[in-house]
C-alpha cells in the first residue's frame, strides 16, 4: 500500500537533490512545491514547471486525490491500466515510485510510503 501524506518532514537545508530529469544543476532541499490538480496535473518547484508525464503523472494524481489515506496496490493497478494490467505490474509500480521520489524534493520524496 501507498501513502502520501501530509505532514512536516524537516529536511536538511542545502543538500543537493538531483531532479532526474535532465537538469544539469541540482535542486536544494527545502523548495516549496505546487500541485496544480485542476485541469492537467502540473507540478511546479520554487516557480518552475516540472515534466511529469505517463504512468508516473497518474500515479502521482492518484496520491494526490488520496492524500493522507493509504491507497492499495490494487487501487494503483486499476488506476494505471484498468482491464489490461501485465504480469509485471506491481514491479512497474515501484519504478514509479522510485521516479517519482527522484523527480520529487527529498521533503516529498520521502512522504511516499509503501508498505
């Protein structure tokens, strides 16, 4: 099961974080993050859009709509390919998971649970 929650995490001031996705200086620790669920899911650090696209974005969404609940694998798989799930699914979830708390400031990041 998964959770995204709510909650004050402090987070070490001035560690760099790597966005994985691209950029070529890292993100500082401690950055105020906007989810703009209204519409097309966007995400936006200190001001700046990041791309998040494909499985990831709807598992992301989906955190979001659930925030401060736990949201069960199969709710995720449901989610994220309906009828059609592969064999490989629950793998594949966990891969999104790591992007997202890759993409994510540390802060987030690490208010992604699985349990």
């Amino acid at each position: 099961m998964l959770l995204l929650y709510d909650e004050e995490v402090p987070a070490p001031k001035g560690q760099p974080v790597f966005s994985g996705n691209g950029e070529s200086e890292p993100r500082r620790a401690g950055e105020h993050v906007l989810f703009n669920v209204l519409g097309p899911l966007e995400v936006r650090i200190e001001g700046a859009a990041i791309e998040l696209y494909g499985k990831p974005a709807t598992l992301l969404a989906l955190l979001l709509l659930h925030a401060n609940e736990w949201v069960s694998s199969d709710q995720i798989v449901e989610a994220l390919w309906g009828d059609r799930a592969p064999a490989s699914a629950n793998r594949n979830v966990k891969t999104y998971i790591w992007q997202l708390r890759r993409t994510l400031p540390p802060t987030l990041g690490a208010r992604i649970a699985l349990s």
